[in-house]
C-alpha cells in the first residue's frame, strides 16, 4: 500500500484524488495547502489527515508518495525537499519554471533512488495513442510539418482570482507554459527527435492585469526536417478546441481535442474518439479542456512504482520539453533564432 500526501488542494486537486481512490493499492494519507478551509474541506471528503504547513506534513507522516499541486515556482523545492527524504514525487506540469531546476530535482531523484513524474495526461488521449502508434510502426512515415493552434479564453478575472497566475516569478509565463505546455509535449513526443533551433515571438495582446503573455506564434525545428509552426493564444471569446495537422510522408493527421483522424494516401483511415465509460468521474470541477487522463497516467505511475521501473512520463521526459518552452521564450526576449546544442 502506498501512502500519499498532496500538497496543494486547488483547482486540479480533484483530478488527482479521485484518480488515486480509483487506483488500487494507493491511500491519500494526507492533504496540505496554505488555505485554511481548502486543506480541512480535501481532509473532511477523503477521510485523511490535513496540513496547513508542508514541512510538517513530510515530518509527520510516512509518505510513499507526495503529489505535488503547487504554483510552478514551488514544484522544484517541493519536490526536492520530499527526494531527499526518499519519497516519490508525482508533479504536476510543468517540471520548473527553467531548466536548471528541473536539473536539480533529476538529480535528487537520481541520488535518492526515487522516482519522478510529472503529469502530461494528453499524451494518454486516444487521439494522441493513436497516433503515436501509427508513428512508431512507420505506417505514417516519416513528419514533413505539423500546425499547432491553441484558442483558449482566460479573461483577466480568471487572473484576479489567483494570486500567482500571471505573476512572471511564479507562473514563468502565460499561455505557452501554462496551458500550452501539453501540446508542445505531445509533439516533441511525437517526433522523437532533437530540436535544431527554435524562433518565436511572445507578446500581451489583450490583458492588461498580467506580466505574462497571452499570445505565441513561432517555429520549432527538428534534425532531421520536421518542423512545428505554432499559434497560441488564451484571448479568445471561448476555450475553443485545440487543432493540431500533422503532414506526413504516407498520410495526414488531424486531432481536434482528444480525437485524431489519420486520413492515408491509399485512401484508408483510421478514427479514435473518447468514450465517456471508460474513464472515471473527477467530480463537477473538472475542466473540459483538461481531459479525462489523469487517471491513466497517474495509474501508469504507481504501477511503474511497484516494478520499480521508471515512470513513462518522468523527470528527463519533461526536461527535454521543458528547454524547448525555456528556448522560446529566450528568442522572444532576444529577436533571434535560438539553436539546440
């Protein structure tokens, strides 16, 4: 039995405690979250003990396992503070806020002989399996280009509600590394290649409360050829459903949310859809454009635990796409191509 604590019981809280009740051989021990009535209102509905300080919390309780649910800012200390203590760590997206620290907590895991994950569900759609597979077995072939266009709807009272969204020292940015982060993943995933350079432009169109920015467009180029060109933007009138066209050498692919078509030259295709029954009930907090796999990847996680494996999705997993969204941003800042080493 694996007991688990979750530090930060906010937003996102749900999709991982309901996925750990659904998850065999896991307890949630603990809850923790600076909010008073957030962490008593988590304790009261898991029957499971709260903390309003995360340092007593790893103290007191014999964790297994911390989920950490934090402000990006403090998934790294948080997650190297449990490490240490030899305590797995599932974080949620992204890794760091930069590439260093995303280093430093690698490394802990790697001393401690601990494991890592951090959360990148969309990788688990049926779309995005779909796809995959069809890579992977060559059927597709090789990727020409691939078009990326996020429109979500983020107004500034969803900032005002928050007091580290739209902070440049603990969120890291705006659109790109908050909600755009799982599509660049899903790509980088994809292609399986390293990056040659990357060219973007980030700008603040349309908030005027924020230090981030609502707006990203450039290109993300690969080694051997491919390329990805992106438009994200969260100033639209609706969260929209994120498109994603791959053009490939035997087909093409079109994913809409957590659906794919591949349409191939020989005139055959093949579908994937959700389908409702197959996943658990998060509660009504759940965000639509969240998706429904948390469950399967943080299912994945504890099973890779008990083989005392690797997670699927782990520490140099979200590195790699984590120096990509850090490389972005650095061309923006300096109005230049930024090459790969």
């Amino acid at each position: 039995m694996f007991n688990v604590g979750i530090v930060g019981c906010g937003n996102i809280f749900l999709m991982h405690a309901q996925s750990l009740v659904n998850t065999p051989g896991v307890k949630i021990a603990a809850v923790c979250d600076i909010r008073s009535s957030r962490a008593r209102k988590a304790s009261k509905r898991y029957n499971c003990r709260y903390y309003f300080d995360y340092n007593k919390m790893l103290k007191r309780e014999r964790l297994d396992v911390v989920h950490i649910l934090t402000p990006h800012n403090l998934h790294p200390p948080m997650a190297i503070q449990a490490l240490r203590k030899k305590i797995h760590v599932l974080s949620e997206k992204p890794i760091s806020i930069n590439p260093r620290d995303a280093e430093r907590m690698i490394e802990a895991a790697r001393c401690n002989r601990v494991r890592l994950g951090v959360i990148s569900q969309n990788r688990y759609n049926p779309g995005s399996q779909l796809v995959k597979r069809y890579l992977d077995n060559g059927r597709l072939g090789k990727v020409k280009a691939v078009k990326l266009i996020v429109s979500y709807h983020k107004p500034d009272s969803y900032y005002m509600k928050s007091d580290w969204k739209g902070r440049l020292d603990k969120e890291g940015g705006g659109v790109l590394i908050d909600q755009s982060i799982h599509f660049i993943d899903v790509l980088r995933w994809f292609i399986d290649d390293r990056v040659e350079y990357v060219e973007a432009n980030v700008a603040r169109r349309m908030h005027k409360l924020i230090e981030v920015e609502d707006l990203a467009e450039g290109v993300i180029k690969f080694k051997k050829g491919a390329y990805i060109c992106f438009y994200l933007m969260n100033f639209y009138s609706f969260d929209a459903d994120p498109e994603i066209e791959m053009d490939c050498e035997n087909g093409r692919v079109k994913i809409i949310k957590d659906s794919a078509r591949i349409g191939f030259y020989d005139g055959t295709e093949v579908k994937a859809a959700p389908k409702p029954n197959e996943y658990i009930d998060y509660g009504e907090n759940r965000r639509d454009y969240w998706g429904f796999c948390h469950w399967i990847q943080i299912r994945e996680f504890y099973k890779a635990l008990r083989q005392n494996r690797s997670p699927e999705v782990n520490g140099e997993e979200a590195l790699r796409t984590q120096r990509i969204i850090w490389r972005i941003y650095k061309s923006a800042r300096q109005h230049r191509r930024i090459y790969f080493k």
